[in-house]
C-alpha cells in the first residue's frame, strides 16, 4: 500500500510529492530495543603503564639501592606526568633525596672536614655556607661539641622553596633539582593569589618550648616547636601539637602561614638558611 501511495504522489506531484510523503505523511519507525547480554564480561579499563615501573622502582628500593631507585621514580615522573599513581613516585624521590642528604655517607655533592685547632661548629658551619643543625643532622650529633680530629661530613645545598596556594604544597628544589613535595594541612597567606607569583626569603627561624624562644644548641632545643618566618607579616611554615592532658602546648597556633607536621617542618628548619629564597603562586 506504501508503495502504491508513492506512485501516486510521483505521478501527481513528481519529486515534491515524494518530499512530501517522507516528510509529512510517512509513519514513524518503530523504536530500535537496545538488546544487553547481561552475561557479557565488561571491557576492563585501561593499565596504567606506570604501574609495572613502580613495582619495579619500589623492588630496587627494597634491595637497598636508593641512588637508582631514585632514578627509576624520576623516569616515571618524566614518562608518566598524568598517571594516578604518578604522586608515589613524587613521594618516593623526596623520601629518598632526604635520607641521602642527611646521610654522612660520601655522595654527590659531599665532602668531608676534619676538625682542627680552635674550630667550632658554627665556625666550619660559617665557612662552609652551611649551618650548624645541618651539620648535627647530616652526621647525626646530638651535640654541639666538636673534638679535634673529628671528621664531618658536610653537604653542598643551595635550596629554594616553591610554595602552591593551590593545590597547598611546598616543593623544595636544591640546586635547582626537585627536592622534596610537602602536603600543607592548611594554608592562609594574607595578600596573596593563586596563580599570582611573589617572591620572598627565609628571615628567621624560631624554636619555642614553653611559651618561650629557645636557642639552637641548648637543651631545650631538641624538643622545640620550630617555625620559618619568611619575611613578610603572617608568612610562616609553622607546626603545631595539641598537648596532651596535663600539658600546656609550647606556643599558640598562628592566625596564619602554613601548617605542616611537626616531622615535616623540624626537616625544613635544619636544611633551610636565612636567606633561602620563596617563591609563592
């Protein structure tokens, strides 16, 4: 019946009947069901590449052998910037940089010193352009005292802090090479922007124990409560304890700055110099 109807349209009306007929009169096609096989096994997502590298990288470290570990992590970085799982490798390299830096072992960008007639730690710290809690925790002395003959090891640096308002981190380059990543537990820099780049220093840093400034190289000092001003009113990398019952905190938590474990900032405050340049976005 169709068919006759379309002859009859193209006899009448030649093409504009056929127009008319496919656009006006024809009936609707029935709707397609979309048939599912419940059974069918579903497509599974894609494998991440970096996976197979990372259990590689983590087995090396496991043996032992930190130095090529590293460079296997910073590989996956370099290959695999947009892989999920690329943050452990970040964190590996970090964690790694630090135990080697802080390690008296000979290593890139180590020397050693012996102490002679009259030195004192913050004299070789001075002429070394390092500082002395460096030199304590490279060749880990819980002690300023220096005895003639001693050999220290001693670390080349050059640190810079890169601080991202977001997403709250702190990389630390030294040298101009990745450092260390540091997640902030909050960050609350007063008369900045994300995105908008400033630049400041290290000024200062403090010890507090009891509501009180302590001096490096006293017996206070290994327990304190450390913060690094960085110049400017408001600005510090700061930590913080609740105290527990029966204590009293060793200073008031800051209004501002940014906040990271107390672990993380004693890591700072030793490999960090006044002067250290901050570059805040």
């Amino acid at each position: 019946m169709r068919f006759v109807i379309i002859l009859v349209l193209l006899g009448l009306l030649g093409a504009g009947g056929y127009y008319a007929y496919e656009n006006y009169l024809k009936p609707p096609a029935p709707p397609v069901e979309e048939v599912v096989d419940v059974n069918a096994t579903p497509t599974p997502p894609p494998v991440d590449p970096a996976i197979a590298e990372l259990e590689k990288a983590h087995a090396t470290l496991t043996q032992g052998d930190r130095e090529t570990a590293r460079s296997e992590f910073i590989a996956i970085v370099e290959k695999y910037p947009n892989s999920p799982r690329v943050f452990e490798a970040i964190d590996a390299i970090g964690k790694i940089n630090v135990e080697l830096f802080f390690s008296p072992t000979a290593g890139e960008g180590k020397t050693q010193y012996t102490v002679a007639s009259g030195d004192t730690l913050n004299r070789i710290a001075t002429r070394n352009n390092t500082t002395s809690e460096m030199i304590m925790r490279i060749n880990g002395m819980d002690s300023t005292v220096i005895r003639l003959g001693d050999i220290l090891t001693l670390a080349s640096h050059d640190f810079t802090l890169k601080i991202l308002l977001e997403p709250k981190t702190i990389d630390v380059y030294n040298h101009d090479k990745f450092f260390k990543r540091y997640r902030a537990i909050s960050v609350n820099m007063p008369g900045t922007t994300p995105g908008t780049e400033i630049t400041a220093k290290v000024n200062e840093k403090i010890a507090w124990r009891g509501g009180e400034r302590v001096a490096f190289g006293s017996k206070e000092f290994a327990d304190a409560t450390r913060w690094i001003m960085l110049g400017r009113g408001g600005w510090q990398i700061f930590s913080h304890s609740d105290p527990g019952e029966g204590q009293t905190t060793d200073v008031a938590r800051p209004a501002t700055g940014i906040e990271l474990t107390p672990e993380e900032v004693d890591e700072l405050h030793a490999i960090l110099t006044n002067g250290t340049e901050v570059i805040i976005q």
